[in-house]
C-alpha cells in the first residue's frame, strides 16, 4: 500500500513539475524572452486573423468636394463668378450630370451633397476645407487643388513641393481623425501649358487674364521668347511634381483613389474651356470632368 502511495505521489510531483515548466516556458515567451515560440499546425492556430482591408464602395450615399476655383463653377456661367451649381463635383444642372447626380441622382445630390471648395485656395487652404466637410460625415469626398499653387505671380511664389505634400498629408489626417472609413476621390491638377496653349488664340480671354488669372503661366501669353518659354515650363514641371505628390499620398491611404492623371492628360478644347475667359472649364469642360470623376469612383480597381 505504501508502495502504490510513494508511486502516485510521484506521479503527481511529476505533473506539478511538468505543468510549471509549461507555464514557465508561455510566461517568458509572453513577456518577450528567448524562448522558441510554437511552429507547425500550432504556430498557425496562436496567429491572430489578419484585418480585412475595407472593401472600396462604388455607390457612396453622400458627397462632399474641397477645393478651387474649378469646383465652384468658376466663369462657367458668367465673368469673373462662382457658378456651384455647374460644378463637376457636385453641381445639379443637367448639362453637367456632376460626380454628385450621377451617384445619387439629382433629388439626393440636392440633399447628401455638399460644395466646400473656394476660388483661389490652395493646397494649405485644404485642412480647413476638409475639417468643415466632416461635420456632414459624407461617405466620398472629392478633392481637386493645386492649380493655385503654380498659378501665382512669379514662378518664385509657387508652393514649394514639400509643402504640397505636407499640406495635403495634413488635409488627408484632418479627415481620417474624424472619419476612418470615408472614401476619397483626388482629381490630378490640369495641365495648365496646354490651356494656356488653347486660350491664347482668343483675344477676350487674354484681356481677361491680364486680370490676375493664373500670371506665372499666362502672363504675357503671346510671349515666345526664352525666358517666357522657360517660366511656362517652370510652371508644368511644378504642376507634374504636384500630380506626383497626390498620386504618392493618397497611394498610402487604403480608400483613397487618385484619377491616374486623367485631368492632367485630358485635352481640352475650345469647347471644354470658358467663354469668359477661356482658361477655366466651361458647362461642358465641368462635365467632362465629371465624367472621369465618376469612372474613378465606380471602377471595379483604382486607376494603374
């Protein structure tokens, strides 16, 4: 009888001991320690499931645009005024079928959309935008800025390309502290030599720009010599050095889509291009743009 005792006492030692080791060995591989962790079936079953990325939704329920002068409408309906309700973004005339009307219609763009962009804001004007634009918590928010930023009165002043990216990086974070989960749309900043290069054929439109409209690319429009040939250029590599900034950043952002330079690419023509001054979109250039917005947003993929 004593036998058997010392025989299950031993046993039961035997598990005690066996028992701590283990708890000893998950303790230090807990806390950090050098102990091989679990491999095989194991190490697979202790991994914890990875987060799905959120899936992009092709029919958001509400919009909200930041941005300039080209998202108000600007000189598309008359000279030198915003005209909102022809803007790509979120315009309801029927001419334009903006970004806005064609995801909700027009009873709910009239609703669940909502313009924030101001004429002559740049890039650093963006947080600001976006901060008011969050206190509707749209599902999408459509964001085209930057063309202000080489439009200014000597190539000198333009925005430097840290800034711009620093900007918008800060624009972006002011939205996802608020807003995790809102998509966003980022339209690419026009080429502004190829407007300049269809609009100084109209001698309206280059009275109208003597006004102040984006002089670093059309001042002295009918300048040809080197040192204007050089300031324009000065101007495109910076608005190229912009698109690649936008398309870096919102590259980094999981709901975040930019047009793969759409706008940049897209050629416009005398008919896509104001009346007034025939520089900035008119009814028909806004819904060209609305239309590439749209393709963006309603692709299966983001653009390569």
């Amino acid at each position: 009888m004593r036998k058997r005792g010392h025989r299950s006492q031993a046993v039961v030692a035997t598990a005690a001991a066996a028992l701590l080791s283990v708890a000893g060995l998950a303790g230090c591989d807990a806390s950090g320690g050098n102990s091989p962790g679990p491999n095989g079936t194991s190490a697979r079953g202790s991994k914890p499931s990875p987060t799905p990325s959120p899936a992009w939704d092709r029919s958001p329920r509400s919009v909200a645009a930041v941005g300039d002068s080209i998202t108000r409408g600007f000189d598309a309906c008359k000279v030198l005024s915003d005209c909102p309700e022809v803007s790509w973004a979120t315009g309801t005339d029927s001419k334009v079928n903006s970004l806005a009307v064609r995801l909700l219609g027009k009873a709910g763009a009239a609703q669940r959309s909502w313009n924030y962009a101001v004429t002559g804001a740049r890039m650093a004007d963006l947080t600001d935008q976006m901060a008011r634009a969050v206190t509707k918590k749209p599902e999408l928010v459509a964001v085209m800025a930057g063309a202000n930023d080489a439009c200014r009165p000597t190539t000198s002043a333009m925005t430097s390309v840290s800034d711009f990216r620093a900007e918008f990086e800060d624009a972006l974070g002011t939205l996802r502290e608020a807003l995790p989960k809102t998509q966003v749309y980022v339209a690419s900043v026009p080429d502004l030599k190829r407007l300049w290069s269809e609009g100084r054929g109209n001698e309206l439109g280059k009275r109208i720009w003597k006004l102040g409209i984006c002089p670093s690319m059309l001042g002295d429009a009918d300048a040809l010599d080197s040192a204007a040939t050089l300031r324009r250029d000065t101007v495109q590599d910076r608005v190229e050095a912009y698109n690649e900034a936008l398309k870096d950043v919102c590259g980094k952002d999981r709901l975040c889509r930019f047009d793969g330079g759409a706008v940049f690419e897209f050629r416009f023509g005398i008919e896509q291009l104001s009346h007034w001054d025939w520089f900035h979109p008119s009814k028909n250039g806004q819904a060209r743009l609305a239309e590439m917005a749209y393709g963006v947003v309603t692709a299966e993929k983001p653009p390569a």
